[in-house]
C-alpha cells in the first residue's frame, strides 16, 4: 500500500534526507587513493549518530555496515572493509541512508579515485544527468513510466545500459515501501504518482549489458559481463507542480 504523507510527516523527512545527504557528503569528501571502504563507513555512521539518528543499513536484513559502498563492477550492497584499500581510477559508488524520527532518507552517489579513464567519468556524468532527466517526468499526475523511460532514453543514447533487476521504491516508516520505482519503462504507462507521494529515484548504470549477479557474501550485486558500474539516488516528494529532492544538500 503506497503511504501518502502529510506536511508534518515531510518536514521530519526533509530532516531525515538532510542529515542522509550530509553523511554522504562527508564520505566523499574523504575519498582518496589509500583510504580503506571501512573508514568512508566510519565517517558515515559518525555524522549520522551525531545528528541523533541512526544509519538505517546497519542490521538491516543483517547488513553488517552503516553504508554500502561499492567499487567498479560492483553495482550496489558492497560491503565495506579495513582490507577494500581505494586505488587511483576507482569508481565508488556509496550508498546511505538515516533513520530520523520514525523516517528514513536513502540517497547514493559515485567518485571517482583520482584521475579517471574518459569513459568511466562519462558513466558517471551520464548516471548523474539522467535521474534529473527522469525528475523533469515528476509531478502529479504523471506516470512512472514517463520517469522511467526518460531514464532509459538518455542512458542509452548514450552508450550504456540501465539495470532492470534493481530499481527505486516508496521511502517512509520503512526504508524499502511502495511503489516500486523502475529506471526503465514507456511513457504514458504504469502508476500515477500524487502529491505527497515520496519515493526514491536510483538509477544504476552500465558500460556493458545490464545483467547482474549476486556474489556468495549475499550482499554484493556485480555486473554479469565484468562492466564498471555507477549509481544515483535522491528521495524526494512529488508536488502538484514536480517534486523536491529532500536529500540534497548544497
């Protein structure tokens, strides 16, 4: 059932995104060639529990982490490690989320470790261009097929291709709600959104095919073919008019 939340529900969530997208913020920030994917973690639950929060990963399902943080052909659920060392050319992907009174933000973005080949920064420009060209499909009214197939469209125009296994959902009480969120579809199809609605839109974006694996652990998701993956999050509020990225922070 898809949770329609009222002003005073919205207003703990714009404090639940801010403090998701602060943390964030922060772990990229410290992002360099050396730095293990356990102290980005650290960095993480610190700013989170500061802000009298809680990282809204830890335990959840049994995730062992305060945040996900994936490298390369990892695409999501990577676990972070004093023994995961960030080398010169990596593509992180970090992914957060904090639970504030009673709600949740869920945001994700990706680095890049020094100087990058022209074709893994162009998959991260290109990841990062197309949740905003899926937002401009955003508003009352409109379809999430209209997002979604605004997502695929520029993904593909440009040479990469869009994870279809995973996809964005409904964000509230529970960090995982409905509607699911597809970064795919056809314009004019699927459920209507409304005002009020708050969902997370996450596109997760190949150099190769769009098939993924799960490794052993039961957390990472790889790419299928070996491709370098990159992913773009914000949770946000439909409006009567487009939305309002409530993990944003300048």
């Amino acid at each position: 059932m898809i949770q329609i939340k009222n002003s005073d529900q919205i207003a703990i969530m714009r404090d639940a995104g801010r403090i998701t997208g602060e943390a964030l913020l922060l772990a990229g920030e410290a992002i360099r060639e050396g730095v293990s994917t356990w102290h980005l973690d650290q960095i993480i639950r610190h700013h989170i529990e500061k802000c009298g929060a809680k990282p809204s990963f830890l335990g959840y399902g049994g995730f062992p982490a305060s945040a996900c943080i994936s490298l390369n052909n990892q695409v999501i659920h990577g676990i972070p490690s004093k023994t995961t060392i960030l080398q010169e050319g990596d593509v992180v992907k970090i992914d957060v989320g904090a639970f504030y009174h009673g709600f949740h933000g869920d945001s994700a973005n990706t680095f890049g470790v020094g100087r990058l080949s022209p074709r893994n920064q162009k998959l991260i420009d290109v990841t990062k261009e197309c949740f905003y060209q899926g937002v401009k499909q955003i508003a009352s009214g409109k379809r999430l097929g209209d997002v979604g197939a605004a997502i695929q469209n520029y993904v593909e125009s440009n040479g990469f291709s869009v994870v279809r296994r995973y996809v964005g959902h409904g964000v509230g009480h529970e960090l995982h709600e409905s509607p699911d969120v597809p970064n795919y579809g056809t314009p004019g199809r699927g459920l209507r959104l409304m005002s009020g609605m708050v969902i997370a839109v996450e596109p997760m974006v190949c150099t190769g095919g769009y098939e993924v694996r799960e490794l052993s652990d039961g957390w990472t998701v790889i790419t299928a073919d070996g491709g370098i993956a990159a992913h773009y999050e914000h949770t946000l509020v439909v409006t009567s008019e487009g939305c309002e990225l409530l993990t944003k922070v300048d």
